[in-house]
C-alpha cells in the first residue's frame, strides 16, 4: 500500500499542509495530490519563509516531489501559475488530469454577485460555481484537456497514479478544507462547502481504491475555527481576546481567511465534531495541532510543559482515542504515541 490520506477533522484551518508535508518528507514521497479548490489555503514553511498554497500541494516544495492535480480539483489558471512560481515548481514537475475543472472569470462573477457569502460565509472563489457547471454537464469546455494554457500538462494521472501504487512509490493525498464541511456528511447543511471533504471523499477525487490505503491521518486543532461571518454554528465560540489574556501575551495572534482577509470564529475544543468524524473516517494517525494556544511557552518547540500534556490527556479521553502527533506552532510537530 502507498497512499497516506490527511484530512480535517473539523472546519478546515487544522494545519493540514504542515502535516501534509511532514508526511511527504517522512515517506519520501514521490507524488503529492492536493483535491479540492481553491476556497482554501493550506501553509507551509520553507525555511523561515512561509508559503501559501490554494492550489498546489504543499509537498511541491521538494524538488523531488512531483506535483498532482486530479480529476477532482477546480482550478484558477493565474492563481496556478503565480504558485508555480513561488514554490520553484518546475513544468515537468506538474501533472493536470484531463478531467480537472477550469474556473474561469464566469464562475468567480456568478459567486460574487450571489448572497452566498452573506447567507453562508462563502469565500466566492468561484469553487462552488465549478462544482455546479460540472454537474450541469452543459459542455467539456471546463475540462483541463480542453484548456490551451494548461496542454503541457494535461495527463491521466489515474494512470500515473496506478503505476506509482504497483512500483509500491509513496503518494500523499492532501485534501482541503474539514469533515465538518462535507456536504454530505455534515450536520450543519447548508452550512457546508460544495464537496464531501471526508477522506474517501479525497480518495475518490484523486481515483484510486481503497486498497492503495495505507494511513489515514486526521488532522485537528486545539481551538477549532470556522470562516467569518454567518458561516453556521460553532459550538463553545469565544474570542481571540480571550485567547490572549489566557495566554498572557502582547503579540496578536488573531487568524484571518487569506481568501477574504477577515477574522476567524474561533472555539474551545469540541469532542462531538471529532468523534463524528472518527466513526465516518477511522483515521489510524491522529495529529492535535495548535497546542501552543494552550501554552504558549511551547511555541515552535519540540517539547510539552506539564500544561500541555494534561490538556493532551484531557482530549485523549474526551475523544476515547490516542493522538499520535502534536504541533506547537508554525513548524514543529512532535510524535507522542504509537501508530
């Protein structure tokens, strides 16, 4: 088995392209797949200098990593290109499936000037309308085999990807956003995004079996967050004031969406979304980020205060399964159990 799976276990922002990318490193991975749209943003660090992508995975970093877009990904060709760019992403290094999505200007149109963002939160990057003008199956035309400026790249990465599976090369599959946002699977409808964001969801956007599974990792945060505005319910909501007067600390570290430059709602920890998403996923790795917003003394460090392993604790039992992982900031996450 090749495939590692990392998902969210809640509303999205869990730290998933860290994680994602410490598990292309760990495996030597040679292909990283990243589904989804680009109504998300996933960072990681290359050196001290912080990377964000809404589109490529975030193992395209490594030189030795080649970059996957499958049939289940909505593409922005400029946005593509510009990430591209900043990761040093070669052209040989890209694969585009001929079934991916192309949004265009018209989609991105048909989102801004809905009511979707007031009604729902959305980020109106034009993702949902893709998803929609796929399904109306009105013409090929939004197809990356029919789209000019992406030619060089267009293959059948289900091909690539199975031929990778029997050579036994290791592929990571990095999906977006939470389990909490599914759309077929949350219990927030329709306060949820335009795909299912489970990990088969995932595995099915990229085309391969549920035998090519070896891990499923799932990814949570310490305080989980959903998107500004009326984005659907969020149970133990607080502020980030709160936050920092238990933190003790002068820095702001209030979170804004990238794709609209506003706040996030954050929480206190929530063991129901979690163990709802244990039941749908069976993750076999389990990784707790954000823990230095239980003490932020750990920040970016390799250890745990005594805080931190009790809150650790605490959350063990709360969910009644281990945590195998933690992060402590920006970079840095730390093995705490068995897999």
């Amino acid at each position: 088995m090749s495939v590692t799976i990392v998902f969210g276990g809640q509303y999205g922002d869990e730290g998933k392209g860290k994680v994602a990318h410490f598990f292309a490193v760990k495996e030597k991975a040679k292909y990283c797949v990243r589904v989804g749209g680009v109504n998300s943003d996933h960072t990681v660090y290359r050196g001290n200098e912080r990377v964000l992508f809404h589109i490529l995975p975030t193992g395209s970093i490594e030189k030795n990593v080649k970059a996957v877009l499958p049939a289940g990904t909505y593409i922005d060709i400029n946005l593509l290109k510009e990430e591209m760019r900043i990761s040093e992403l070669s052209d040989d290094r890209l694969l585009i499936d001929e079934n991916a999505v192309i949004i265009s200007t018209t989609e991105k149109t048909k989102e801004e000037t809905s009511d979707l963002q007031k009604r729902i939160g959305s980020t109106n990057s034009g993702t949902g309308a893709g998803v929609i003008e796929r399904v109306s199956r009105n013409s090929d035309k939004i197809l990356a085999k029919n789209c000019h400026q992406l030619k060089q790249y267009v293959v059948d990465t289900k091909s690539i990807l199975r031929q990778a599976c029997s050579n036994n090369e290791k592929i990571i599959i990095e999906g977006t956003q939470g389990y909490g946002l599914s759309v077929l699977h949350a219990k927030d409808y329709p306060y949820v995004t335009s795909r299912d964001t489970s990990a088969a969801g995932a595995l099915s956007e990229t085309g391969l079996s549920p035998f090519d599974v070896e891990n499923i990792v799932m990814v949570i945060r310490a305080f989980p967050i959903r998107v500004a505005g009326n984005s659907g319910p969020l149970k133990n909501e607080i502020s980030w004031d709160i936050i920092k007067n238990e933190l003790g600390v002068t820095s702001d570290i209030t979170e804004f969406t990238s794709c609209t430059n506003m706040v996030k709602r954050i929480a206190r920890f929530d063991a129901e979304i979690v163990k709802r998403s244990l039941e749908c996923n069976k993750p076999n790795i389990i990784v707790l980020n954000h823990m230095d917003y239980i003490d932020y003394t750990i920040n970016n460090k390799s250890v745990l205060s005594s805080l931190a392993k009790k809150y650790l604790l605490e959350v063990k039992r709360d969910i009644q399964n281990d945590i195998h992982y933690v992060g402590t900031g920006k970079t840095e996450l730390l093995y705490v159990g068995k897999v």
